[in-house]
C-alpha cells in the first residue's frame, strides 16, 4: 500500500468516529471561547487515536493542542468549532473540526515514514474573537512548516479573497427624561447612534472596492416615552489589508463622532477580539492541494473561469503572514443557502455535509503528503519556519 494510500485508508477507518463529531458538534453550538463540549469531543476524539492532547492551550480553556510525531516537517491542521448566535453552525465549524482530525489521523498513520510531527490546534472563536491569533501569539505555530485547513461554502474554490477586519463595540451615553413632558432635558443616545449609521450608509458610496462596513443594534432603550440613555452597536471593518483598513477606520471614526457631536452624548468605542488580516495563500502548497482534491473528484470551475473570489474574513489569516498556508473552501449541497444563514445550517448536516469531511479530510492529508514529497518545496518550509 502506497503512502496515500495508507494515510486515506486510515480516515476511512476512522469514518464512524469523525461523522460522530461533527453530529455532535453541530448539535452543541457553543460561542467563541465556550466551547467546552465541542472542544473536549475534538480533544478526547485525538487522544484516543493515539495523539498527546495538551488541554488549555494559550491559557484559553477552549483551546488544545494535539501532536502526533516527531519528525522534522512539522504540519499543522486547524480545528474550528465555534457557532454563530441565533443560527449555530450556519458557517460549518462541524464539518472543519472533523475533517482537521481525519487529516491527522490519516497523517498519524504515515508520520514515521514521511518524517512528520503533526499538530491539530484546537482553535476557539473564529466567528470574532481570534483563537489562531492567541495560540500564534503564545507561540503554538513556533515551529510549524506549514499550517492547513478547509472551509464549507456552496461551491469547491481553491481560496477566498480574505479581508483584514476590526469588530468594534460602540456605545453612545446620554441622558434619560420624559419624551412628552421635557423631551429638551434629554440626551439622545438612539439619536446619536442613527446619526452615526445614516453618515456610515453616505460613506459607503464613495468606499472603493473591497472596503466594507457593516453592524447591527445591540441595545436602543427601553421604553418610547423615555429618551434613551443608552445605546450599543456592533460594527465590522474590512479592507483588502490591513493598512487600507486602517484608512477606513479613520473614516468610520469620524462618522461615530458626528453622531455624538450632534447630540451631546458621549461615545465609547471598543475594539471586540483581535484584528483579522488579510491572508497570503501559499500557492504551491494550494497548487497540491488541487491535485489531492480533485482525486476525490472536486472540481474547481469556478476558479478555472476567473469568476470573482468570495469575500470573508478568518483569523486563519493572522497565521498566513507568519507560516505558509492554505484556506480552501470545499462545497457542499446548500439549495441556494449561503454561509450564516439557517438553511446553511441545516446543509452542514447529512450526506453532503458528511462527504465533504471525508473528501476535506484526505485531501488534506494528500497535500501534506505532496508537500513532504516535494523536495524543493519542502526544503523551504523547513528553512524558512
């Protein structure tokens, strides 16, 4: 049996095990860095297929670190398995932390001969907070030739065009008083807050092509006859990297200080998680990549016609500028749902949703096994990590 051969048999074995936890995941949906039960079945899961599990990784107790090996090419697989509020997994983090743990597995099996440590990073709160950037911080990818994961999305593309991004909390302070009888003692903090979205919604039309602000209103009073005192939004920023970012960042500072120099009311802005990146794919990694996955029979059409990139943002980035790396998104049957909608939700579970961590799984594993096999290539990541 051929090396590729060994590693995919020994996911297909494991096949009960990883569609089990992405079962379980997806019906547990836990919040950026409370994810205790998802975490613990990823964690338990590795270690007992044989991996040493160090459980409280970056002093996050959602976060773990797994390794198998001890070779001089040192890979990484990146487990997610945050959920989003209100609509659980509608990005699919069941299906990325299954198919992370069957591309180490399958890598466990051939580790000794290819020369390999293996690591799968347990990775908490990519849906804002930042996992990857806390373990890359505490210096868990110190050492990693080169770090990997898939994505579900509606169709098989071989990258997104991953945006840098600042999730901001924004807050105006007031003054409460009677709508009716002394309206004029007042502060409007609501009023303060629309002021600030209605010149947010101006400035969009001269953002040039990849700036991008959205948000939505957390809290805006409690009672109509009341002037709020209070009011909350969240925000994200994106740009195409991070300096544009922060030029945009200044534009949209200017608009939330519009609304509270109109009104009175104070402003407060704080920023929620780390900063994502822009993201630099590693193109010969991602060229591997190709090949493996179309060995499971992805195509990638879409990529090959030139149709535009899908936009998003992902704290795997933040790991991109430090080691190489790759993002793929591996399609699954969504029936016109895109990601973070319920129906998208529903799609990360069943037959579909259950090949894609089979075909995420070893096609991930193929290109490590391309990449140890690739001497130039392989001499440079080890060179260079």
């Amino acid at each position: 049996m051929s090396t590729r051969e060994d590693a995919a048999a020994a996911i297909r074995d494991a096949e009960a095990q990883l569609l089990d936890l992405s079962r379980f995941v997806h019906a547990h949906p836990e919040l950026g860095y409370q994810e205790h039960e998802s975490a613990e079945a990823v964690a338990s899961l590795a270690e007992r297929f044989g991996f040493t599990v160090e459980r409280g990784a970056a002093g996050l107790p959602t976060a773990f670190r797994a390794r198998f090996g001890s070779g001089r090419l040192h890979v990484a697989l990146c487990a997610e398995y945050d959920a989003l509020p209100a609509v659980g997994h509608a990005c699919g983090h069941n299906i990325i932390a299954a198919a992370s743990l069957g591309a180490a597995v399958g890598l466990a099996r051939v580790a000794d001969e290819l020369d390999l440590t293996v690591d799968l990073l347990g990775t908490p709160s990519e849906e804002g907070g930042g996992g990857k950037i806390d373990l890359l911080e505490a210096g868990y990818f110190d050492g990693v030739d080169f770090a990997m994961m898939v994505h579900p999305w509606p169709e098989d593309r071989l990258d997104a065009a991953c945006l840098a991004v600042d999730h901001l909390e924004v807050t105006y302070h007031g003054r409460e008083a009677h709508a009716s009888a002394a309206p004029w003692e007042g502060i409007n903090a609501v009023d303060a807050l629309t002021i600030a979205q209605v010149a947010l919604g101006l400035l969009r039309q001269q953002l040039p092509p990849g700036d991008q602000v959205h948000g939505f209103v957390v809290e805006g009073g409690s009672a109509a006859n009341i002037i709020p005192a209070r009011a909350v939004a969240q925000f994200m920023c994106r740009s195409v990297t991070a300096e544009r970012l922060d030029a945009l960042r200044d534009r949209v500072d200017a608009c939330l200080r519009a609304g509270a120099l109109a009104t009175g009311a104070t402003l407060d802005v704080r920023t929620l998680g780390h900063r994502f990146s822009h993201m630099a794919s590693d193109l010969e990694i991602l060229a591997h990549y190709r090949r493996a996955a179309e060995s499971q029979g992805r195509a990638f059409a879409l990529d090959d016609a030139g149709a535009p990139r899908p936009t998003l943002s992902t704290d795997m980035a933040n790991v991109s500028l430090a080691v190489p790396a790759i993002h793929p998104l591996i399609g699954i049957e969504t029936r016109g749902a895109v990601n973070h909608q319920p129906e998208f939700a529903a799609a990360c579970l069943g037959p579909d949703a259950e090949q894609a961590v089979l075909d995420g799984a070893i096609s991930l594993a193929l290109t490590a096994i391309a990449v140890a096999g690739d001497a130039p290539l392989r001499q440079r990541l080890e060179e260079t990590s």
